[in-house]
C-alpha cells in the first residue's frame, strides 16, 4: 500500500473514483462519436487512464477486455522507448502503437497514448484504443487467418510519436497512411484518437483544479489499494489448493494434420499472502498462423477471466499485485516475433478465457458458467460500384453473434456478443446493408443450438450474407471451435455441449462448397451467399432438473424442438393446435419420461452431475 494514499479521505476517493470513470468513459465516448472506423462505433474500443509510472489507474464501463488488458503494457513500452530521452514525452504529445509483443493485441487494434503534465510535471497518461477497419497486410481488413508471419497481417507500429507537443507530424501519418487500403477513414480514426486524448487531458486537469494535484494523485494510488485490498478479500474466501484444466484451438490452419493445439491451465490459490498463480507451461508450441496470443495479450485474458469470477472489485493495476503467471517460452499463448497473432482473440485468447471459467468452477461453482460460443471476424474487401459510391474500395467487418453459457440460475444469453466484449454491440443489419453492398437474406436464432442443462446456453444464430456489387468480395474468416475440431462450447456439471460453428459458400446451388472455419482471400462473386451457423453456449447442471415450464416456453420460442424437449430433457409436450401454438405439458409422462432417463443414466454408469 501507497502512502500517499492514506492521504484522501473516504468521500473525496468515492467522488474522484468515479470521476477517473466518468473520465475514460467521457475519452471513449468522443472516439466513437469521431471515428470514422464502423467497427470503432459500434464498439470494439477500450480506454484507460494510468498514473506517471504507467500503471492502469481506471477503464470504462464498457470496454472490451481484450483490450484493457493491453493498456498498461502499451503505455509502459512508451515510456521505456521516450521515458529518459530528451523531449521524449513532452505535453501535447500522442503518441500511435500496436506491436503486439510488447503489449499490443492483433495489429488492426491502435493504441493512442497521451502524457499529461500538470506546471511542467508528468501525472497521468490516457489511452484509447479502436480496431481499424484496415493495417494493411495481404488481405482486407487484416485478418489473414493463413498468415505465417506478422509481417502477411499488416502493419507494425512500434510506439510512435504522431503528435507532437500538440501538432501533428505530418510525415508520421502519411507513413502510416501508405498502408492502409482506405486511409480516408483512417485519417479519421486516428484525428478521432487524438481528440479524446485532449477530452481526457481536460477533464483531468478540472479535476486537479477543483480538488488539487496532490489530492488527485493520492486517489489515484488508493484506487489500486483499494482494488487490491477488495480482490485480496476474495480470494480469501476461497480454500487454498491448485486445479487445472485444459481446453483445445481446433487446429492449425497452416497444419491441420496436426490435429488440437492445447491450451492448459494450473492455478494455484495460496493466503499468505493472497495470491492467484495461473501456470500455462502445459500449452502448445506456437502455431504457423494467426490462432497465436503474446504474452500481453493472454495475460490480458488472465486478468479479464478473474474478473468474470469477482465482479465487484475495480479492475486495475492493483490486481496484478494479487494475479501472477507463468508462460512457457515461445508457446501458442505467448509467441514471439515473428509468429503471426491476428486470430488469437478467436485462438489462444478465447480459449485462456474458457479454462479460467472451467478451473474456477472447482472452486466457486455458483460463479462459473459454461463454455460460450467463439468470437469468430468476416471480413470482406472489394469495390463498391452501386449508384453514387463513386467506385469506392470498401472494408467490410462482421463479427458474428452466438450463444453465452449457462451460469447457476441463469440460462445463457442468446445470439449476444462475445462474453469478453460486453461494450460491444450486435452490429445492425440495415446498417450494413447501408454502408456496403451485402443483404442479408436470414438473420434468426437456431433451433437446439444451445446444449441442455438445468439452465441452458443461449441460442446460436443462423445468416445468409448475399454480395451485391458487380465485382465481388475477398472474404476472409477466423473462427474456432468448428465441425472439425474437438466440438462446441462445453457443458458444465452435466450440461451438454453447444453444437459447432458450420460455414457454407453458395449453399444450395450448384457451387455449394463447405468452408474450413479458417480461410483467407475466399472470392464469393456477385450474388454468392455466405452461409452461416454459430455455436449455442454450453448448458449448466443436469438437464433433467429444469423447470419443464421453461423447457415448454423454448418450445413455443423454437429454441427447443418437441424433440429436444423429450431426448434432453425428458419433458413430454402435447400439442394441440399448432398455429395456436397450444402446448401444455403431460405431467404424468414427463414423470415416467424423466425416471427412464434417470435409470437408463444409472444403469449405463454415467457420471450423475
């Protein structure tokens, strides 16, 4: 603990916490509103404000987790390459960065870093970051799920100053423009990063103006004590001891011979003091495509896992005080240049996730839920020739939703956003349909995608993505958790699994071509569909435990089919006037169904959730 933060008192923290908040989220805000990246307006962006030392200080409300865990490591490779250079970090500056192994995520996530000085005196840094439509790289949009180095993603900015004491470098962001396909928009993104900078160093400057610079720094070092003081209270309450888990990319583009790349997971709880080891020396080798996590970014999803289990404490640099990690060297969760790494929020990060919500169910049960379905990118290019787009080239960027797993009490969330994006929204169709020349031809959840339980997962979504323009797309995609691999979303504590991710060029018609769930610079031409099947989340408990009452009203909903109601969860439905939609259950047969199923489980030896 800090001794400067002993110095505030309890009011004045309360009040200037929220403001450090209100700030980020006030920083966010006005990229989004700025931006000229669609993928940034619809959220796929993050900021943080950090203390002199570059430590994270406080997120938004709705940042993407990947992304949050990236900050502090970002702001801290600026520091190290400006920090003790002469006008190295001067106010005014902006500073651009994405390398991915020294704290960045994939390369299409910018980072904008700012210093901010207080009469002369460096006292905070703010940071935002949005996923560009385009880095370059050899396809659009730069996600080249077949990239075997980094250098076929895009690309790579090492902390760089683009700003500089207030003016922009004008030869920095014609750099960085020479490689985008539709700098235009880029241009914008990057005034955009550069305007919620000065919101965020104004905000902090009428904070130190009404409060004081001492008494803000003092909150701004009880903000971490506080954080590590309330995660520390957690784990606390857990027994100490270790488990570990494990889970499985489906296998490398490059190698798909190979079969499963294995992500594994040990975590060690101890009291004294309190400490959360997370031990991945188990994991893969590194693989020749972009399923990769660097260091930065899978300790990231370390960080963004626990809190999924402890939801109250503040997220910052004072839980890193609690949560250590060890990687093995040159591994698929903490790969090194060159390897490539634009798939792995899809790859190695999703699957980190994934095993802290499995290890941590052993411990705090009720805290857990089950497996959810894979982030999954399309991202098309082309040029957009309908009337008054000017034949305009286009970056078309889609990330798909599915189902959430279920959690004690709580059936999963249906068609949502990935569960490490929750300030992300489900992009709108019509919008899409506006911006570029896609349809949609069908848009609606799938019936039994979820797997069963006492509370079920949520739902997959079922679409059909129809090209329009004369000339075509470049279609790339990256997913994970497909027909080919190890199987969907998993199930947890006899729930049964989501189904697996399923894609189709051209469906029902003569060129019909299933798809891996990897592929990169697919032409689909004018009037070809991309067909489209995500996974359901895993269920929770023992089926047979559910309410039949809401095993009946999925019926009606057709998340459920009559089928599933009996196979899965032993309820057996009687339908009267199907147009009516008049169902009820038979009780006495969904009784006896259940006691069947019940004994046949016994007989059969089954594990008995």
């Amino acid at each position: 603990m800090s001794e400067a933060s002993s110095e505030v008192d309890p009011v004045t923290f309360s009040i200037l916490s929220s403001a450090f908040v209100s700030l980020v989220d006030e920083m966010v805000g006005a990229l989004q509103d700025a931006c000229l990246s669609f993928v940034i307006y619809v959220g796929d962006v993050s900021g943080g404000l950090l203390n002199a030392a570059g430590e994270l200080v406080a997120q938004g409300t709705r940042d993407v987790a990947v992304h949050v865990g990236a900050l502090q490591p970002s702001t801290e490779a600026v520091i190290e390459d400006f920090g003790d250079e002469e006008g190295g970090l001067e106010e005014g500056d902006v500073f651009a960065f994405n390398d991915p192994y020294r704290g960045g995520t994939h390369l299409p996530d910018m980072t904008f870093i700012s210093p901010i000085f207080w009469d002369g005196r460096l006292v905070a840094f703010t940071a935002t970051k949005g996923h560009w439509s385009d880095v370059g790289g050899a396809t659009p949009g730069s996600m080249n799920a077949l990239a075997a180095d980094i250098h076929a993603e895009g690309l790579v900015v090492p902390p760089l100053k683009v700003v500089s004491r207030g003016v922009i470098r004008h030869d920095v962001r014609n750099l960085i423009m020479a490689n985008i396909r539709i700098p235009l928009n880029a241009t914008g993104d990057l005034i955009a990063h550069i305007e919620a900078a000065r919101v965020g160093e104004r905000r902090l400057h009428a904070l130190i103006t009404k409060y004081g610079l001492d008494t803000v720094l003092a909150s701004m070092a009880e903000a971490l004590d506080h954080s590590e003081r309330e995660l520390a209270a957690e784990i606390l309450r857990c027994p100490e001891g270790t488990w570990e888990t494990e889970d499985f990319i489906d296998y490398d583009p490059q190698a798909p011979e190979d079969g499963p790349v294995r992500v594994s997971l040990k975590m060690t709880i101890r009291h004294d003091p309190p400490k959360v080891t997370y031990d991945m020396r188990g994991s893969g080798a590194p693989v020749r495509s972009g399923m990769n996590g660097t260091h930065g970014s899978t300790f990231g999803a370390l960080v963004a896992g626990t809190k999924y289990i402890f939801p109250k404490p503040s997220m910052n640099a004072g839980w890193l005080r609690i949560i250590e990690a060890v990687f093995p060297e040159t591994s698929v969760v903490n790969a090194v240049r060159p390897y490539a790494v634009c798939g792995e929020v899809s790859g190695a990060y999703e699957k980190t996730t994934a095993c802290i919500q499995r290890v941590w169910a052993q411990v705090v049960p009720r805290r857990s839920f089950a497996g959810n379905f894979n982030l999954e990118y399309v991202v098309a290019g082309g040029v957009d020739d309908r009337p008054g787009r000017h034949e305009a080239y286009f970056v078309y960027y889609h990330w798909h939703t599915g189902g959430w797993g279920g959690m004690y009490g709580t059936d999963g969330r249906d068609c949502g956003a990935a569960i490490f994006g929750l300030g992300i929204l489900n992009q709108s169709s019509e919008v899409i349909e506006r911006m570029w020349p896609v349809t949609f031809d069908r848009l609606a959840p799938v019936t039994d995608s979820m797997g069963a339980g006492r509370w079920r997962g949520g739902a997959g979504l079922e679409s059909v993505l129809r090209v329009e323009n004369t000339g075509g797309v470049r279609l790339s995609y990256i997913a994970d958790r497909g027909e080919d691999g190890p199987g969907g979303p998993r199930g947890l504590f006899g729930g049964s699994d989501g189904i697996p991710i399923r894609v189709v060029k051209d469906l029902g018609t003569d060129t019909e071509q299933e798809l891996p769930i990897y592929f990169a610079d697919e032409s689909i031409g004018r009037h070809g569909t991309f067909y489209h099947v995500s996974s359901g989340g895993g269920g929770y408990g023992d089926p047979l435990q559910r309410d039949p009452d809401a095993v009946l009203e999925d019926v009606l909903d057709r998340y459920v089919s009559l089928e599933a109601a009996r196979r899965d969860y032993g309820v057996m439905i009687e339908v009267g006037d199907a147009d009516l939609l008049d169902h009820r259950i038979d009780v006495e047969g969904t009784r006896a169904l259940r006691a069947q199923l019940r004994a046949a489980r016994s007989d059969e030896g089954e594990h008995k959730p």
